[in-house]
C-alpha cells in the first residue's frame, strides 16, 4: 500500500510539474542565495521552486524532481527574534523564534517544532547530531527521518551556523525511497560551496 502511494505521489508530481508556474532554472554556476545572504555553487541544474504563501522573506528552496520527493531549503541571515516559519502571534502553536544565544540542542529543537507544526510531522526523530562547518564557520549538522501528513517517510540532513549573531540553514529533504540519497552528494557539494554574502 505504501509504495502504491509513493508511486502516485511520484506521478502526480510529474504531472503536475508542466503545469505549475514559477519554476525558474538554477544552473550550475555561483548563485546568490535566500536573499543574498550567501552564495553557492551547484555542480548540476536545480528548479528555483516558486514563493508561496509559507516562505519567510530569506527563504529559498531548490529541488530536482519537485518538492514532493526533494527539496534544498536556504534561510540566511536571519535576525535575533525572527522565526524559521512565517507565522502569526495569534497561532496557537509557535515555532520559537531563533536567538543568537541559543544551544546546539536549542537550534535542533526549533527545526523540528518547525517540521511537527508547519510542515504537518506525524512523527519525527532526530537519528544524530554533531559538529560540522558551514560558511567557514563552526555548525551544527543534524539528521531526521519523518513522516508528514502525506504519510510519505523522509529523510532530512540540516547544517546551522549562527554567523555575527545571525542564523544560516541549509537543509535537505526527500522522499526515503531513493531520492534523499540521490540528492545528498550533490547536497554536500552545495553546503561546501557556500559562501556568506
């Protein structure tokens, strides 16, 4: 029943993807970045995926085979107070907003608050965590497993570093038949490639 859902999933993002709008081609050449907060070099064509109404301003996403089965997410520069999710005071769950001073575990708590209440998580588990480097900076690199509302099980690789008080993220995403590890080579050459500004 689960690979015939994954199978369905799979044709109606093909489907789907001729007729939506807003993707724009990434090629493979320097590229600035969630608002040119930094700049990274693809080695192969990515879709810019369009804005939608859940993007925060220095919010991009990139994927290959359409956002059901994988996507790079980029979030640069983000201020002390600001939140990784757009979100309004009156929403009953909040994800906490991101602090300069906050922990290893503090930065892994607020990604996936924002996985459990904005990306519809049913379940989500952390499997490791531990040192890593991003934008010539210490970081924190992270990776999970989780099933969203879609009931399709994914795996994720996120890299946090908070840089002159502010925060950068760059994260992957997909679907865990096949396309997560398809796209995490590629995935590690883009978070080596980047650059702050």
């Amino acid at each position: 029943m689960y690979m015939y859902r994954l199978l369905t999933l799979i044709a109606c993002a093909f489907a789907l993807s001729g007729c939506v709008v807003g993707y724009t081609l990434v090629e493979p050449k320097p590229v600035p970045v969630a608002k040119g907060a930094m700049t990274v070099q693809p080695s192969i064509a990515w879709n810019r995926s369009p804005r939608n109404i859940y993007d925060i301003p220095k919010e991009e996403n990139w994927t290959q085979n359409g956002p059901l089965l994988d996507t790079i997410t980029f979030m640069g520069a983000l201020n002390d107070g600001e939140a990784i999710a757009k979100q309004r005071p009156k929403d009953e769950r909040q994800v906490p907003v991101f602090r300069s001073n906050m922990t290893p575990q503090d930065l892994v708590s607020m990604v996936e608050s924002y996985y459990r209440i904005k990306a519809g998580a049913t379940t989500f588990e952390t499997t490791g965590v531990a040192p890593s480097k991003l934008l010539g900076a210490k970081a924190i690199e992270f990776n999970f497993n989780y099933i969203g509302a879609d009931e399709v099980k994914r795996r994720g690789r996120s890299l946090l570093a908070v840089l002159d008080g502010k925060l950068y993220f760059i994260s992957l995403e997909g679907a865990s038949v096949h396309y997560f590890d398809a796209a995490l080579p590629e995935f590690l050459r883009i978070v080596e490639s980047a650059r702050a500004g």
